[in-house]
C-alpha cells in the first residue's frame, strides 16, 4: 500500500512539473512578446531557460537535501535522454538539412562543456573553479544566444504601443505564478518520493535520477520535439534540444555545486558510467550531423540504440 501511494505522488510530481512548465512557458512568452523582445530572443533564453527549469530545480533540491546522486543523475541524465531518445525522434521522424553555420557554435558549446564535465570529475568531485568554468560557458553561450537573435530579429519586432487588457494581465501574472509554483511542488515531490521510492525498489538514488527523473524532467523538450515535427521544423527541435542541453550542464551542475558550499561529490556510476555515457552519445550524435550538415535517420537510430545500450547497462547493474 505504502508503495502504491509513493508511485502516486511520484506521477503527482511528475504532472505538476509538466503543466507548470507548460503554463509557465506561455506566460513567459507572453510577457516577453508584449514587452518588445524579439522573438528569436525569447525562444534563444526564456524559452530554453524555461524548458529547463524542472530539471534546474529537481536537481537544487535533490542536492541541497543531500541527495546527490539524484541531482548529478538527473542533470546529466536529462541531457543524455534529451540527445539519444528526444533528438533521435527527431532525426527519425523528419530527416532534413542542418546548417553547420546555425548550430555549429551551440554543439560546440555542449561538446566542449562535456568534455569538461568528464575531466573535472575525474578526481570524485566538482568543486568551484569548476563550477565557474563551466558558469562562464554558459554565460558566453548565452551571449552568443541574445546577439544573434537580435542580429536575425534587427530590432524590428519590438511592440510599439501595444494596447494590453487589464484581464489578460491578471490572468497570465496568475499563469506565470501557478506554474511556478507548480514546478516548484512538483520538483520537490520528484526527489522525495523518488528517494523513496529506489528505496523500496532496493536501487540506488543514481539510477533513479539518471532514468525516471531524468526522462520525466525532459518531458518539455519531448513536448517542443513533437510540436516541431508536427509543424515539420527540425531545426526549431534541434536547436532546442542542444541550447536546453547547454544549460544543464553548464548551469545546473555548477548551481548545485556553488549553493550546496562544499564541492559536488561524483559517485562511481556517474564517473563510470553517466558522464562517460552522455559524452559518447553527445560525439556519436552531433559529429556526423555537423560533418554532413543534414539531421538523417540512420544518424537518429544510432543515437538511440546507443541510448538503449546505456540503459541496459544501468538498470542491468541497478
């Protein structure tokens, strides 16, 4: 009984972060839109940022309550299931041409930061001058993010004297704080009844984050991913994917690290396994789309083969 009502709350969670993110989403666009921003600028930071969100705070709190593995795992598991499952649907499903120009510099951006992630945690842990690094990354890669859309956009989307109803702004400030909040609730729910639930499975809190959490904290980019192949726009899924990417692992490893006071210990299956394993699917992945400049099917089935093997080694040796 005490199971079933773990599994429950853990779905409970799971459905908060999903439709807070979603409604937190549009009513960041929404404030962003009347406010002027150009809308490449939107979808290249409060969008992206947005859409990380459930795995930034799931891992904050999974850290802060000492529960680390959790908060590694989901991080680096989100970015590996965003990449070996999410993109390579997106690959499979709608093949076309990508533009090494457009998302060269970004893959470059999650290579480099990986590759980084890898080294640093050769030792067991992630400490601060790490962690800066890895906030530096994140922070010219936001740059990069804003000028470019600024330069595409040429401040031409700004509204001019747009008339705003007082009852869409009640209603989307209540959009924007419901869904906070939801997220917020929801996170916390993620690591508590996911600790306890590995519990009961008698598997470790890793495995946990690095599966369940970590794919149920990707279900955003899943979202944009369908989204994108429905409206046949690939490179809206990709570039998505890859920006979302960059920011967990240059933003939230480095977050947990800094705001827990002390450095971030890797455990064994992180430093054996999960890092190891984003950082081979990341190269086997993104290499060949940037050598041949085209998202292509066979590229998307290795991808996710590739993703299957790593799964079945960690819940083979859960």
């Amino acid at each position: 009984m005490e199971l079933t009502v773990t599994i429950i709350l853990f779905i409970v969670g799971l459905g908060l972060i999903i439709k807070g993110g979603d409604v937190f989403v549009d009513a960041a666009t929404w404030a962003a839109d009347i406010s002027g921003i150009p809308k490449f600028i939107i979808g290249a930071t409060i969008v992206s940022l947005a859409t990380t969100l459930p795995e930034l705070l799931v891992s904050l709190f999974a850290a802060l309550n000492g529960k680390v593995d959790i908060a590694i795992g989901n991080a680096v598991g989100s970015v590996t299931a965003n990449t070996g499952l999410i993109m390579a649907i997106s690959m499979i499903c709608l093949p076309s041409i990508a533009k090494r120009k457009s998302i060269g510099l970004k893959a470059a951006f999650l290579i480099l930061s990986t590759a980084l992630l890898l080294l640093f945690s050769r030792d067991g842990f992630t400490g601060v001058i790490e962690s800066i690094v890895l906030l530096v990354i994140f922070a010219v890669s936001m740059w990069d993010s804003i000028s470019k859309g600024k330069k595409a956009a040429g401040l031409k989307n700004a509204s001019e004297g747009v008339m705003v109803k007082r009852n869409e702004i009640l209603s989307n400030a209540a959009k924007f704080v419901l869904g906070a909040a939801a997220i917020v609730i929801g996170a916390d729910m993620l690591v508590d009844y996911g600790s306890s639930l590995a519990r009961f499975l008698g598997i470790s809190e890793a495995v946990i984050g690095a599966t369940l959490i970590a794919v149920g904290t990707s279900i955003p980019e899943l979202v944009t991913t369908v989204t994108a192949i429905a409206k046949r726009e690939a490179s809206l899924s990709v570039g998505n994917i890859i920006g979302a990417n960059v920011i967990d692992i240059t933003l939230i490893m480095p977050l947990c690290a800094l705001l827990s006071g002390k450095p971030l210990p890797v455990s064994g299956q992180n430093l054996v396994l999960d890092i190891p394993a984003c950082f081979a699917i990341i190269i086997l992945t993104l290499l060949p789309l940037l050598a041949r400049e085209k998202y292509s099917r066979v590229n998307g089935v290795v991808s996710m083969a590739a993703y299957v093997v790593y799964l079945y080694l960690i819940l083979s040796g859960a």
